[in-house]
C-alpha cells in the first residue's frame, strides 16, 4: 500500500466517501451514482493540490491552504446571506420580510439582522436585479 500523506487526508476529509448505512434501503442507484460523483470530486481535488505541490514556489502547504480557502468560502457565504436580506428588506414590495424572519433564517438577532447589510450592498443588489429599493415610509422600514 503507498504511503498516505496530508493530500490524502485533507481529501478524505474534503469530500468523505459516502457510507452505505447513510441511505434508505432500496436506494441502491441513488448511492452507486452518489458514490461515483464523490470520487469524480475526490480525484479533481486530488489533481489541484498534486499541481499546487508541484508547482508552487516556496513553502505552499496544503493545509493552510484548504483553511485559507474555507475561510474564503465563509466570507463569500457571508456577503452572500447579506446581499440576500438587503434583498429581503429593501426591494420587496408591498411589505419587506420582517426582521424576525430574517433573524431565523439567518441565525441573528433582530438588530443584528437590521444592521447586518450596507447601503453599498443595497445599491450592489439594486444594480444586479435592475430595480431600485422599495421607498420606506417610516424609519424602520416596517
């Protein structure tokens, strides 16, 4: 057997195989096409850090590499929920979805969720869906 090395693991831990006890019986198919898309997104991962180890210049290490891209995965995440309840409270008409809704949905508080987007994220939305905010008629928008 080769010799595992961090690659090897950080794959693993990436994109773990699918366990059969994780299906419904009589899902055979559904786990054999399941069990075949994980590999395909195994070996693809497996290839990019194999070139990155071999390609780049210096002290490149994987690890700190696949946190850095985590991390990078999060604030997108983030800028993303944002977008979406700038959306939710600014371009909804008649009504905006309500702060506590948004506080669910989004795991915030109320006020954490009112203060949670900026004017530039409502102007970045209104420019991507080609409309401009609903007019708020009180300061709270409510």
């Amino acid at each position: 057997m080769a010799k595992r090395d961090m690659i090897d693991d950080l794959v693993d831990i990436r994109h773990p195989l699918p366990r059969a006890d994780e299906m419904p019986e009589g899902d055979e198919d559904i786990y054999s096409d399941w069990c075949s898309e994980v590999t395909r997104d195994r070996d693809a991962y497996e290839r990019e850090l194999r070139m990155h180890e071999e390609h780049e210049e210096g002290d490149w290490d994987p690890l700190l590499a696949e946190i850095h891209a985590a991390h990078q995965e999060m604030r997108a995440a983030e800028k993303r929920m944002r977008t979406l309840v700038a959306y939710g409270r600014e371009f909804i008409k008649p009504h905006p979805y309500q702060l506590k809704q948004l506080a669910e949905a989004t795991g915030m508080s109320i006020s954490g969720t009112r203060s949670s987007y900026t004017v530039a994220e409502v102007a970045e939305v209104a420019r991507r869906i080609g409309r401009q905010p609903r007019f708020r008629t009180d300061e709270t928008g409510e």
